[in-house]
C-alpha cells in the first residue's frame, strides 16, 4: 500500500482488532486486484533502526499470510509501542489472533 488515500480509507472505514503489540484494521473491499497491506511503524516504537527492524519482521510475517487476504482488500497493520522488545514468534501470533477475529482465518 502506498497511498496515503487507501490508508485513510482503510483505518476509517475498516473493521479493526488490536491482540498483543499489533493493531490490525481490515477493509474487504477497498478496491479491484490483489489484496493490499500497509504498515505503520511510528516513532513511538523507537529510533529508525528499531523502526526498519520491526517493519522488516511484520512484513516477512505477512508475507507467510498473504493468502489468507481476498482479492481487492485493503489491511493496515499498526505497530504499538513494545513491538520493537517483542520477539517475532509473539508477533506472528498476535497477529494470527488479529486476524483470526477480523477474517476468520488460520
């Protein structure tokens, strides 16, 4: 996701679920294609290479999960402040639990 459009769009108009570290928002019909996902990563989380760091780990994590996204939606994924402290295995799960509730997946 790279417009700054399709993140306002999704974060106002999707459905939501905070697990863990992470904040999920979830909008199933945000346009024509592939699914598409976008990160934020503030600077609450830390200094910049804490911030790269925790948005490399959230992207391999979606990377294992794109699958379970349909065709056209639009997901956000939200990184609290801790996300930099939390290893990536709580992170995948936290995330698996988030979209469990948003998605009924996994």
């Amino acid at each position: 996701m790279r417009r700054s459009t399709d993140f306002a769009s999704v974060v106002r108009s999707g459905s939501r679920a905070r697990r863990g570290q992470l904040v999920v928002h979830y909008l199933p019909e945000l346009r024509s294609g592939p699914a598409i996902v976008g990160l934020v990563v503030g600077k609450t989380i830390g200094p910049s290479v804490a911030r790269h760091q925790v948005s490399r780990r959230l992207r391999g994590l979606l990377a294992d999960r794109l699958d379970v996204f349909q065709p056209g939606s639009g997901t956000v994924v939200r990184a609290m402040p801790g996300t930099a402290d939390a290893p990536s295995a709580l992170l995948g799960r936290d995330l698996d639990a988030a979209l469990v509730r948003l998605l009924g997946a996994r």
